[in-house]
C-alpha cells in the first residue's frame, strides 16, 4: 500500500476493528478510510463494487472475513471478476485480490469451515494460490497484488498464529511455483495450505520408518505447476495427494486427472488421493476430526503406495 | 465431585422440586393469578406506513412471573455459557444473547407454536423461549449426542421442528428469504399462521433481504421482518454500515414499527399486532431496539468499538429483566424475596446432575 496508491483494502471489520483476524492491524489508522474501508455486510455488492473500482485501474484487495461469505459473491467472481477480460476482448484487466480465511477450523461449524478452491477452481480467468507460512503469505499477497490477473489468495484459519522469521525487505513468491519443501526419492507427497503441516508430521514418522517423501506444497491451486510437479513424478514414480476440500470435485480431482494425461507414463502405481469427508463438517469436535485427514492416514497411505 | 456437588445443591435441588405456589409465601399464590393489569409500554410506537398500537398493554400477574422467571434463566444460561467457552468444554463461534431476553421472550407470549420462528446465529434464548431444553442447549454447545443438533451443528445451528423453530443460521441475512419461504408454505396450506424471521442491523444492509421483502410484499405472505438492532454488526456501529439505520422504514412500500425491544411487553404488543396485520395485509417489518451485553461473540471483547459506560448505562436504565422486576414490586404482586426464591433450575447444576464422570464437565 506504500509502494502503489492505488492498493485499497474493502471488507467487513477490517479498518477501525483491524480485521476479525487482525491481517489488516494498523492500516486504517496508517492509510485512512478511503483506502481501508469497513463495508457493510453485503459481500455480493463490495466484491462486485471492488472489480468495478479494478476495471478502472485501481487494485483493491476485497476481504471476505470468512472465505464461505465469498460464495455470496459467487455471480460476481465467476462473471465479473473471471470473464471480464475476455468479453471485453482485452480492454480491461481485473487486478483484483479477493482473500480471507477458509478451511476447516476448530469447530467452527459447518457454514464457517468451507473450502472454496473446489467451487472456484473452474472459473476461467482467475488465478487461486493458497499460502502456508509466514514467508510464502508475504510472498503470495505482494506478487497476487501486483498481478495483473485476478487472483483468489486462499488463506487458513488455524495458520494465522505461525510464527516465522521471514526478510524486512520486498520479496514476492512467484504465482504459478509450487514450493520443494522437502526433497526425496520414494514419493511425491502433493499438498497445500494446512495439510502441508499434516504431512510435514507424517514425514517425521515415515523418515523413522525409513521412508524418504519428497514433499511439495503446490500453493498455486490455478494453474498448477505441472512443470516442478512432472519431474517430481518422474524421479519417484509414485503419487500422493493430501488435500483439505472434499473428494468429489475437488483440487485433489483435477490434479489427478492433469498428471495422469500429462505423466501416465512415469507412475508405476496409481495415484492416491486423501481429502476430508462429503460431508459439511459437522461442530463435535471427535467428529471434526474423522472428517479431515490425518497425519496417521498420511502414513499409511504412503506405507501402501510404496508396497 | 459430582457427588459433593449433589449434596451442596441438594437444598436448593429440593426448592427446585417444590411446585411454584409453595415456594413464594402463601399469602399471594401468583403463579395462576391471570387477573387482568394494564400496563403501559416505556415509549409509544414509532410506525411507518400504518397505525401504530396502542401503549397500554394487557397482561396479568402470571405473566409477568413468567417473563421474570424465562428472561433470568436465558440471562443465566448465557453467563454459564460464558464461563463453559472459557473452560474450554464450548468451542469455535458462541454469540450470546445477554440483554436481548426481552425479544425473545415478549414474541412468544404473543404467538403459538404453529407460528414460524426462524433467526440467525444468536439463536440459544430463542429456542429455549421456543420450548428448547437446558439439557439439549449445553449438550449441543459442548458437541454432545443429546444436543438438539446431536452435537453436529454447534451454537450456530439450533433448531426445534416440533415447535415450528427454523434456526439457527451462520451466514449472516441468508435466514431471511428461507423465513419468507416459510411464510408462502403457511399461506400455500392456508394455516392462519405466520413467521417471524429475525436478523441483525448488519443483516438489515444484505440484498437478499430486499429481494425477500419484494417478493413477499408482491404474494401477500404472512411474513413479519423482525430486525434486532442491537446498534453493531459486530464491530461496526449502525451509523458506519447504514446510510438510513431506520430500519423499521426501509420497507418504503410495508409498513414498519420501531419497538422498545428492552420491555417484553412492548414486544409482545408488537408482534401480536404484526400477526394481525400479517394475516391481512402481508408483509411488515418490527424493528427491535435492543442491546447485547457481551461481544459479538467470545472471540470479540466487544470494547474496541463502543465503552465500558455504555454498556453499564444501558445495563443500568433499560435492562428487561430489571424493568419486570420493578413492575411486579411497584405492582405488589411479589416481594423481592419470593422473586430471589422463585425456584430456577441452575444451568450449570441440572448439568452435573445428569452427566456421568468423564465427560469432561469436571
């Protein structure tokens, strides 16, 4: 917001409250309410007021407190925010971040732990990337507003406490790179977002049991990077998908069909998919937990993979 | 510890089970005292579009025993539900309804349970005025099977279908054209009947409320638009989120009424007049001036964005609970004794009682 006076910020509670989760703390105060401003609660109307503003070259930041008030929005996102550009035959760009925490909480409730990647993900003109640390947000937020594309930034609810030591300086985290987080030669662990913690535990106890995962956090959801994803594929010729949204349709879905037509030929099994359960999750907490997947699951999956 | 509990409450657990007479003084058996008293509301009604009810409402002692007794158990219930998110044993989102008694409690005595209710997420007095148990209340915030949900929806997500209770709703305005959708069924089965769909003065800025209010306005449905404005959506004051926070005449074409949502009578007038004028006439809007003690929910402390004095003054002059207590002392019909001794089931306690060890209660 510095750098560019065109960056504005929209949402509800996100000046002078600073943000129900506190990402937006201090701006109102620092930047004033014409450029932090506090919307009423009419998700449908800011997000399709902020693409307006966007038409026009200003680059808002829309905030949906909770990523499951997006799909108020959702005519918005998928006609305006998605479609514009081409309709418009290139006139206009949509330079337009729409972010806000999703996924499955700590019993939150059904209608506040929805992930969306799944519904957004066949929008045509959007891009979706999911950040996961305090460095790759930083990354992910700064490249996401300088874009000249829409970008979806899909924020957790449970990773907003991380604590890391990320450079003071202006860095950003290319938009369509997955991110090596840990090398190896077995298997070819895909995740994002939270998962990628799950996985990093199941890593832990299959290195003890002599396994060696390469783990890789995809965090573009839209496109994906085919190209670090393929010669992971190609190294370890076995597949494992760990994913928060539901099975059907989900990321995990589209990106089993996209590397089984692009590298079919390089895996010597077939690709294993975990994802949280149909259903809407429900508040127990016991039950929460069966609902997403687990990091014992992660381990048996893999146990299975490499047989 | 459940059993040295039992015994401490086992005094205040026998008053419990005395019947209502035998406990107050025997002088003044109010509790089937139906005698009529008049009463007259705090301020008259402020209406739009039609001819706002009279201020002198008709009630009598019981009732007001009733109103006292109902508004001190949901007050209750709420602060022990403060204290159990504290602990732990409640978790992810809990809105309480400390304050906004009177709302739930004024609209019942007005209506039958063939009526609709339908509300948002500070939903836990309305089902209890709706015929909710204690029991399914904390066994549905603590994630328990005997919840009313069965432990699957949590604090946002109360519902009673046997008395016509339609939730219990997270997403913010989307009750409403769901409560207009319950208003055609009644008019559809010709049931004399009509719904009262509550939201929020942040809900009263969502599209779909105006969508909903069109519609139902165009078809004639029996469908009463209640706004509880309790000045905040969340951490936004009503002056912040609404060009017109009028809400009871942003109708335009139905017509509205503005409410002293903090006097039960007030509200029971109310909407025993939107229910006649539903039946009739369609659509109408009643706009409760009420107030939330508490936050938004327990993730919110609720004092960056208004004062401490605030909250104490209002608690100080317009409290529900204090304005029937006063009336029913002004009007002799209880002392003060009886109504501190007026068996009330301790949340809490009627908890422990029922448990078994294990469960996390201790």
């Amino acid at each position: 917001m510095e750098r560019d006076p065109r960056v504005c910020v929209m949402g509800e509670d996100v000046g002078h409250y600073g943000g129900s989760y506190k990402v937006t703390k201090g701006l109102a105060t620092k930047f004033g309410d014409l450029r932090v401003l506090d919307t009423p609660i009419a998700e449908n109307s800011f997000t399709g007021m902020g693409i307006g503003a966007a038409m026009t070259g200003l680059r808002p930041v829309v905030e949906g407190m909770n990523m499951g008030f997006l799909l108020l929005a959702f005519n918005q996102i998928s006609n305006n925010c998605g479609m514009l550009h081409y309709t418009s035959g290139g006139q206009f760009t949509i330079p337009i971040v729409i972010r806000g925490p999703g996924g499955v909480g700590r019993q939150l409730g059904a209608e506040h732990s929805q992930r969306l990647e799944s519904y957004f993900q066949s929008i045509p003109g959007i891009q979706m990337v999911a950040c996961s640390t305090p460095y790759n947000a930083k990354g992910l937020m700064k490249a996401a507003i300088r874009s000249e594309n829409p970008v979806i930034l899909f924020e957790h609810v449970l990773l907003y406490n991380l604590k890391e030591r990320i450079p003071d300086e202006d860095y950003i985290c290319n938009l369509e790179e997955a991110e090596m987080v840990r090398p190896g030669e077995h298997v070819t662990i895909l995740t994002y977002s939270r998962m990628r913690y799950h996985v990093m535990q199941a890593a832990k106890t299959l290195v003890n049991k002599g396994y060696d995962p390469e783990v890789i956090d995809i965090r573009s959801l839209k496109p994906f990077d085919l190209y670090t994803i393929g010669n992971s594929v190609k190294k370890t010729h076995r597949v494992l998908i760990v994913e928060e949204c539901m099975r059907t349709g989900g990321i995990g879905a589209s990106l089993i069909a996209a590397i089984t037509e692009n590298f079919n030929d390089y895996l010597d099994a077939p690709i294993m998919c975990l994802s949280s359960q149909d259903v809407p999750t429900p508040y127990a907490g016991t039950l929460e937990e069966w609902t997403v997947v687990q990091p014992a699951q992660i381990v048996a999956a893999v146990e299975q993979l490499c047989q | 510890m459940a059993l040295s509990h039992l015994a401490a409450s086992a005094s205040r657990s026998t008053s419990l089970l005395k019947p209502l007479s035998s406990a107050l003084s025997l002088r003044r058996p109010i509790s089937g005292d139906n005698s009529p008293l008049t009463v007259e509301t705090s301020v008259p009604f402020t209406s739009h579009q039609c001819e706002a009810p009279s201020r002198s409402v008709e009630t009598n002692p019981k009732e007001l025993l009733t109103f006292f007794r109902d508004m001190a158990l949901m007050r209750r219930m709420e602060i022990a539900a403060d204290s159990l998110y504290k602990a732990k044993l409640i978790r992810g989102f809990c809105h309480l309804y400390d304050g906004q008694e009177a709302v739930a409690v004024g609209m019942e005595a007005a209506i039958t349970k063939k009526d609709c209710i339908i509300t948002a997420y500070r939903d836990h007095c309305t089902f209890v005025s709706r015929g909710g148990t204690l029991l399914e209340v904390f066994a549905e915030l603590m994630g328990r099977q005997a919840g009313c949900s069965k432990g699957k929806g949590g604090s946002m997500h109360f519902y009673k279908k046997d008395s016509n209770f339609y939730g219990g709703h997270g997403i913010v305005g989307a009750q409403i054209p769901l409560g207009c959708g319950l208003a055609f069924a009644q008019k559809y089965s010709k049931d004399e009947t009509v719904t009262f769909a509550l939201y929020g003065d942040g809900a009263a800025n969502q599209g779909q409320l105006f969508e909903a209010l069109n519609i139902s306005a165009l078809w004639d449905l029996p469908a009463i638009l209640v706004c509880e404005n309790n000045h905040y959506g969340m951490g936004t004051a009503e002056w912040r989120a609404a060009k017109c926070p009028a809400y009871y005449k942003r109708g335009d074409y139905v017509p509205g009424l503005k409410v002293d949502g903090m006097d039960a009578l007030a509200v029971k007038q109310a909407c025993k007049f939107a229910k006649e004028h539903a039946l009739k006439n369609g659509p109408i809007i009643l706009e409760m001036d009420t107030y939330r003690y508490h936050g938004h929910s327990m993730s919110d402390p609720g004092s960056t964005y208004r004062t401490r004095d605030e909250i104490s003054g209002v608690r100080q002059e317009r409290d529900p609970i204090e304005r029937i207590r006063k009336l029913i002392l002004s009007h002799d019909l209880a002392t003060e004794k009886e109504l501190k001794e007026s068996p009330m089931p301790e949340p809490s306690e009627l908890f422990t009682n029922v448990y078994a060890k294990g469960l996390g209660v201790e």
